[in-house]
C-alpha cells in the first residue's frame, strides 16, 4: 500500500457528536479541547481519571465498556483506551459508517491524526508530520510551539505592516529578566510605532524593535538625570495625538509605584486611548527568584509593600511606620537603599527586633543579582560593606530566614 501525506483539514464539530472511547490520561487530554470548539462529547470507559469525571454535565458519561453501535451519529472518534482489541473494534466500526477515528495506540492503523495544536489571538495553529517520513509527534509540538513563539512575540505575521490603532498602551515589562516580560507585553512592544522606555525596563527587548520605531528615553536616574513626569505625560499623548501607537515601557508593573495611572489620567484627559498590559511585579517576582518566600506557614500570613523613597518622618511621606513596625508579617521595601538605615531604626522603635532577618536583593533577575544578608540592627553597616546600590529590594522578616536557614540559624 501506497504512503500518502495526510489532508489536512479544520473540523467544525460544534453542536455535532464527537465519541471517545477511553477514558484515561489520552481521554483527559483531548476531551477539553473538543469542549473548548463545542463539540457534543460523549465518554464511553468503565473507568475515568477524576478530572474526565470531574466535567460532570458537561459531556455525556457511558461508564461501562464499549459496545457495537456506540458510535452512531458520531461525526468524529477517537479510540484511546489501553486495549488494542477494542481500539481496533472501535476502528472498524468507525471505518464502516463512514466516520473519521483517532487512534491513540497505533497512527498506522487510524484514519485521521491529532495534530500538535496551539491557538493565538484568532488564530488556530495545527502541525502534523508526514506520513512518509514516519510520525514524530515531538517534532510536531516543537514546530507548534516555535510558530506560536512567532506569532506571540510579533515576528511571525508581519506585524509591522497591519493597520494599527493611534493610542498608548502601557507595558510593564516586569523585573528585569527579558524573559520574564508577559506575552502581550512582548506582542504590544513589537507592534508600537514609538517605544517611550524607562531606565529599569528589559533594555535587551530594546534591540528586538524594528529600525523604525522611534524610540525615547525618560529614564529616571538615583540621584541623577530624570524626566519630568509632566514631560512623558506630554510625549506619549503627542504622539497618539499624531496618530502613532505608543507603547510607554516601565520596569515592574505600571500601577506598582510607577505613576502608570497619572499617564493613564494624562490620555483620558486627552482623549486619547488607553490600554494596560499588567507586568510581573518586582516587590514579589525578585524576592522569588532569589528564593525568599514573601509568605510562609507558621511565619509570615501578611506582607506589606512600601515604597521607602522618602524617610520615615518626611512631611511628604504617607506611611504609618509605627503602624508597620507593630505588624509581624513580610516588609518588602522598594526604592528604600538610601533609607534604609532611618526605616529600619524606625521600624526597630516600633516594636520589631533589632535581630529581624533582612535579605537585600541587588539587581534582581539580571546577571549581576546577588543577596546581600543582615538584620535590621545590621542594615546600615551591610549596605556599606557589600556596596549595595539601586536597584535593590529589601525584605524584611522571618522569611529571610527560612530561605537562609544557614546563615541565621533555625527559627525561635
């Protein structure tokens, strides 16, 4: 007999009865995507994984062995119990009424093949290997995945020729790490006509913009260089208003400590639309990556996030620091190395140890990244032995410890 390549074609099945006998981890794979196109599923196996019985009314459950005449009115089949007997009585009976089966022990033997499937935006992607050079399913998925990675990221789909909408989205790219920036925020970047960045965003994406796209710098140096908010407030609608898409790339998440709503408040007032891509948050994503838990049973069922720009005392400040030395959860505090020796002494005043873990996170998630380890009596000594510099997150509690077990011994 003759190898042909298969056919590829896309099955509409919604509303149609589609019958899969088996109803193990095959069965648990392949009934959520039927769900998923509204196709009519019913589950023939006298046992099912708890997760097919946990679909409940979902699909319709004939839990007993499989029979002749099972498959009436099927418009798609799939044999996947773990017996080669019934996968080839259910073959055999799909093959006589004219109806398409998937066989999970033997492709050689089936009449249609499960491709490597992946879905983006409004497009479904499919991926089969050629029967001629023999199935390799894993190369199937790769293929898939590398397509999807494509599409996700802009560089599949030409996405610099698509008409696009005027406007301003706001991207959080996340900690750092280029590789920890969300899928849509990647996909919103590669699709701007303008890239306003700031100095703490994924720079390396940076080199990944098409040569045309204008790009801005507002970076907000320590202590140094810094743009005016009012100023990137006036770019950004300037630019939409000029009918550019303007993608405003921060570091972190936009709405933690980021002024993202100020700019979002600077389009409304302008008319001009406005969209948020969230971002992986640094006060959570570097103490993980460092491996500090913010939370840990038995140790720690709060934390507190605080921006430690200004000191404890400044008129300007809005944090109740007497309030947050009396708690007893995780203190993570951000933007706080030039004060941190004021809020840990006050922190101390408040009611906390002196002997608190602290663990200071420098250059979270990049290559440099290293923990700087102490006490809130310590703070200000360690900060200047290891020359710890911004950008850096600092955690306060007993959690230091747990992940450092080490060097603070086990806790009291």
């Amino acid at each position: 007999m003759t190898a042909y390549a298969t056919y590829p074609a896309g099955l509409r099945l919604a509303g149609r009865r589609v019958v899969v006998v088996g109803g193990g981890h095959v069965a648990q794979r392949r009934v959520p995507t039927l769900l998923a196109v509204g196709a009519e599923v019913t589950v023939v196996s006298p046992e099912v994984t708890p997760a097919i019985e946990g679909l409940g009314d979902e699909i319709t459950l004939v839990q007993r062995g499989y029979r002749s005449g099972d498959l009436a009115g099927a418009w798609y089949v799939i044999a996947a119990t773990d017996d080669r007997e019934v996968n080839e009585l259910v073959s055999a009976e799909a093959e006589g009424q004219h109806t398409f089966c998937v066989r999970s022990d033997d492709a050689t033997r089936a009449t249609a093949w499960t491709p490597a499937v992946g879905r983006h935006d409004i497009v479904t992607v499919a991926v089969l290997d050629n029967f001629v050079g023999g199935r390799d399913p894993r190369r199937s998925a790769y293929v898939r995945d590398e397509i999807l990675a494509g599409l996700r990221d802009g560089a599949i789909a030409a996405p610099r020729h698509r008409e696009r909408t005027a406007g301003v989205v706001l991207i959080g790219g996340g900690p750092g790490d280029p590789e920890l920036v969300t899928v849509a925020g990647r996909k919103a970047l590669m699709e701007a006509d303008v890239v306003v960045a700031d100095r703490l965003a994924p720079r390396e994406l940076l080199g990944e913009l098409p040569p045309d796209v204008e790009l801005i710098d507002v970076a907000k140096l320590p202590r140094g260089r810094s743009t005016a908010q009012q100023e990137i407030n006036r770019v950004i609608v300037e630019r939409a208003i000029a009918g550019k898409r303007v993608a405003r790339f921060k570091g972190g998440d936009s709405f933690v400590f980021g002024r993202g709503y100020e700019e979002v408040e600077a389009c409304q007032a302008a008319g001009v639309p406005v969209t948020v891509v969230p971002g992986i948050s640094s006060p959570l994503a570097v103490p993980a990556v460092a491996g500090i838990p913010v939370t840990h049973r038995g140790v720690a069922h709060d934390f507190t996030v605080v921006s430690g720009h200004l000191p404890p005392g400044h008129e300007d400040s809005l944090v109740d620091w007497d309030a947050l030395g009396r708690l007893r959860g995780t203190v993570v505090l951000m933007m706080a190395v030039a004060n941190a020796p004021a809020i840990a002494e006050s922190l101390v005043a408040a009611g906390r140890s002196p002997r608190t873990p602290v663990g200071i996170v420098c250059d979270g998630t990049m290559p440099g990244e290293r923990t700087v380890l102490g006490t809130l009596g310590s703070i200000s000594e360690d900060i200047a032995t290891h020359d710890v510099r911004p950008p850096a997150i600092i955690v306060v509690g007993g959690v230091v410890a747990v992940a450092h077990p080490e060097h603070f011994g086990p806790l009291a």
